[in-house]
C-alpha cells in the first residue's frame, strides 16, 4: 500500500539522517524532528480519509495517533529533564509515536501487547544493547578506562558480590518453588536470568569507567564551541550567547559528552517493523 510506503520513506529517512548526523558531528538541527512528526501528521491524516473519507470517523481514527505521540513525547521529555539525554532524542521519541501509532497495514506479530507498548519495549532493549556495544567500543581506545574499571570493581567488589549472590539465590528459590509446589520446570531463559543481571551489574561499573574517564572533560572556557555540554547542566548544547557569559565567568569549564543515541530509533523501528516484539524472541 502506498501509504506504508510513505511511512517507511518518512522513518528511513528522517531517523537515518538524525543518526549520521548525530554520529558524525553529535548533535542534529531541531527542525529535524519537528519535519518527521509534521511529516508523520499529514501522513497518517491522508492514511485515515483514504479509509473514512472526511468525516468524524476520520477525526476519531487520529485521536490514537495523537495521544500515542504526546505520550512519547511526555516520557522523552520526562528523561530529558531528569538529565538523561537531550532535547532532540525526546523529539524524535514522539515522532516514533506519531508515525506507528499502530500496526494496520504493517504486518507486525505483537502478539497481545498493544504496538506503541511493543516499541517502547524493544526500544528499551535495543538501547540496552546499543549502549553496552558503544561504550565497550569506547573503552576499546582508551586504555585509561580499563585501569579505571578494575580500580571501581575492586573497590565495589564486597558490595558487587552481595548484589549478585542475593539475585542467584532468589533466582534458584523461585525456580525450586516453581519445580515442587507447580510442577513447572523452570525456562532456559529463567535459568539464564540472574547471569544477565549479574553482567549488567558489572557492566554498570564499566559504564561509571567509560563515563569518568571518556566522557567528561575538562577545557579552557575559550575553548568552548557551540553544541558543547556543560556539566551539571541538561544535555542542551551551549549557544554563542552562552559561550560569551560562560568565558567571562570561567578559565576552565567541564563538558561532558555521552552516547550518540539517535541511530537507536532508526535501529528500533526496522527491528520493530521487520521483526515485531523482540521480547518474544527471548522467551524459551
């Protein structure tokens, strides 16, 4: 159908240009999610009177669209403000909303869940992935960060064994109260589970490494460029007007520079699109 092709035409292109740019210079014009939802609107309004014609039924038939994008949007703008990630990344959240409200027409397996839950769920994962695989490529070229993981692990080493002990242990006393009081052999995946928590455990170790010692960093204010971050602020880059006052208050100013997220919501939609609910993927 025409009209999934557009869809398709519109996610392509605007996600995929907002991760190039983001990879090669970590930062996208603002105008670029705004186009996608703008995009996303029309679309989607043409999608629905091509089904109704211009009536109220095509008025109901948006609201979904609608509420599906403004609550993306409110959740991106939620981490933005909690300090999460930048303006933009919440923007191009609601423009995932606004675009795949639903699934018609897409062939998409979701099983029960509704779709919007079904992205936001492999959204989550993807960024997971995504984020491990980025920072281990980080911590690949600078040597710096290695020292400084094993100097955190052995410094959380007594708390890090509690925490990883304490999810084995509860892992084996559900599986053996499944196994005697339900009659239910535990799943791979339940077998798999608490050495999953225990290298995300680790991991986040390595994640504090990566952060201290790859993504924060001190400079001479004159130094400064627009795009820049400055710490302990929201991930909004600083403007020329900033630049300016922050020069003649500061000699030396620290940044900090975090994961180019925006190729996860190109990477969540095909992977959504082509493979549906990743989540099921996982249960075995």
């Amino acid at each position: 159908m025409i009209f999934i092709a557009i869809f398709l035409v519109i996610a392509v292109f605007g996600f995929g240009y907002s991760a190039y740019l983001d990879l090669r210079y970590t930062e996208f014009p603002d105008w670029l999610p705004y186009s996608i939802i703008i995009a996303a609107i029309a679309s989607r309004t043409a999608y629905y009177v091509s089904l109704t014609g211009l009536t109220l039924t095509t008025v109901y038939a948006t609201i979904p669209m609608f509420v599906t994008g403004l609550v993306f949007l409110g959740f991106g703008l939620l981490l933005y403000y909690a300090g999460q990630w930048g303006d933009g990344d919440a923007w191009l959240l609601a423009g995932v909303g606004f675009l795949f409200p639903d699934s018609a027409g897409l062939g998409v397996f979701t099983g029960a869940m509704p779709f919007p839950v079904v992205i936001i769920l492999n959204f989550f994962m993807i960024s997971l992935v995504y984020m491990i695989i980025y920072s281990l490529i980080v911590g690949m070229k600078n040597k710096e960060i290695n020292r400084e993981f094993f100097k955190i692990l052995k410094k959380e080493r007594i708390k890090t064994e509690v925490m990883i002990t304490i999810f084995f242990v509860f892992a084996a006393a559900l599986s053996l109260f499944m196994y005697f009081y339900r009659g239910l052999v535990p799943s791979l995946s339940m077998i798999l589970f608490p050495f999953f928590i225990a290298a995300m455990i680790i991991f986040f170790h390595y994640g504090k490494a990566v952060e201290k010692k790859a993504f924060k960093k001190e400079i001479d204010a004159k130094d400064l460029r627009e795009g820049d971050v400055v710490m302990d602020g929201k991930w909004v880059g600083v403007t020329a007007e900033d630049i300016k006052k922050l020069q003649n208050k500061c000699g030396k100013i620290w940044i900090k520079e975090g994961v180019r997220f925006a190729p996860v919501f190109i990477i969540t939609v095909l992977i959504t699109l082509f493979l549906g609910n990743v989540i099921t993927y996982f249960m075995f």
